[in-house]
C-alpha cells in the first residue's frame, strides 16, 4: 500500500503535495483504494497546473495533449529531484480517470492516436478510449485522443448551475441571445457570467441539450438560446 511520507525532502515548489517527493506516486498502484486516491490527487495536480487566467469563465485554451503523458518530459509528469516520470500505465489511468469524472473530454479538433505499449487500460474501467482487444490480463493496448480538453468544472457542473438559475428566476420558454445570458446584468452575480462562447457551445450547452432543458438557434452573428 501507498502510504504518503513522513517529510517531503527536496519539494521543488509549494504548490506540489508532499506525495510529489514520494517514488511510488509516479507508478499506478496495484491497491484499488490506494490508486483511486493516487489517480484523484493526479487529477487535481493537473487542474491545479493548467489553470485558467483570472477572469477566465470556461476556455478551450486549457488543453493536454495526451502525448505529454505517455512520454513524460516536464513538470509535474517528471520529478527531477528524485529521478521520476510518471509510468504509461499510470498516464493512461489518469486520462481515464479524468474522463470519466468529466474534468477533461475530447478536443473537437482531436485525432486517435496509437499509446503506448505499457499504457493499457485497467480492467474494470469504463472503456473511454477506442480500445481494441483485450491484453493478457483483461487490459486494453488500443488508441487515445490526442488532446484533451481540461475542464475545472465538469459540463455537467455547470449544466446543473444553469439550471438551478433557470429554475430560480422563471426563464423557461425564454428565449435569448448567447450574449445576453453569457454576459447580461442580470447574470453578473453568477458563475457562468463571462462565460466564453464557444466554450458554451462546445462543452456546456450539449449537456443541457441532453437534459431537455436548452435549444440553440440562429447564426454565428446571432446566435441565441430557449429554455424549456
């Protein structure tokens, strides 16, 4: 078991947990709840490193491409105080991981990539990558996208924050523009207020397309939106 240590000796900044300077937080750990929690502070690592400027609502500038993973060459996938890059197989997972808590998806733009050979998918994930046949222990070699887009709040985060608004102030059957909803005086207080467009668009919007609760309309010179 993963156990985190006493001291951090030789943290390169304070921004990195105290884990960062222990060896076995850069391979997937065999235990399941040791390596739930190692692929959640991974998860967080990352967040944490590809933040948004300030005054930032949602940006499809926040991007990983994949590749940084699978061969591990900067900050924080290596660690050269103590000699460390994170393994393929713990890439892997955590691309997996971050799929599936919704805190990265596909860029539209993405291609499929072939990973590498000791980045397989764990038994017992949800299958988020094209797998193709099972390896010898029930993983998968398969492809990845090539990039992710990172999301500090998932879609279906915000799509619930819009709605409980929806909701809170009667806008069903409303209809309005993009700019009014994203940028109008009447959102000022919300977290969505600023929010970019095309992020909207992309990301947010197809959730509560899903949900039945917003239709999109019009052109990219006016584009607007009805609740219902």
């Amino acid at each position: 078991m993963m156990a985190k240590p006493a001291a951090a000796p030789g943290a390169e900044s304070a921004d990195f947990p105290a884990i960062y300077n222990f060896p076995p937080f850069f391979t997937l750990q065999p235990n399941q709840d040791t390596r739930s929690r190692q692929l959640d502070t991974w998860t967080q690592l990352i967040l944490s490193h590809t933040a948004p400027a300030s005054g930032t609502v949602g940006s499809l500038k926040q991007r990983l491409a994949t590749a940084d993973l699978f061969n591990a060459r900067d900050v924080p996938f290596v660690n050269s105080n103590i000699g460390r890059k994170i393994s393929p197989e713990l890439g892997r997972a955590i691309l997996d991981h971050m799929l599936e808590r919704g805190n990265a998806i596909p860029c539209p733009s993405a291609t499929m990539v072939p990973a590498p050979a000791g980045a397989k998918q764990q038994a017992g994930t949800r299958a988020t990558s094209s797998p193709s046949s099972p390896g010898n222990s029930g993983t998968f070699s398969g492809t990845f996208y090539s990039h992710l887009l990172i999301l500090h709040r998932s879609a279906f985060e915000w799509a619930d924050l819009i709605e409980r608004y929806a909701a809170e102030v009667g806008l069903r059957d409303t209809v309005l523009t993009l700019e009014e909803f994203l940028l109008g005086r009447e959102t000022e207080d919300q977290p969505f207020h600023g929010m970019d467009r095309t992020f909207f668009k992309t990301v947010v919007a197809p959730e509560l397309g899903r949900r039945n609760r917003v239709i999109l309309f019009g052109s990219d010179d006016e584009e607007g939106l009805k609740f219902v």
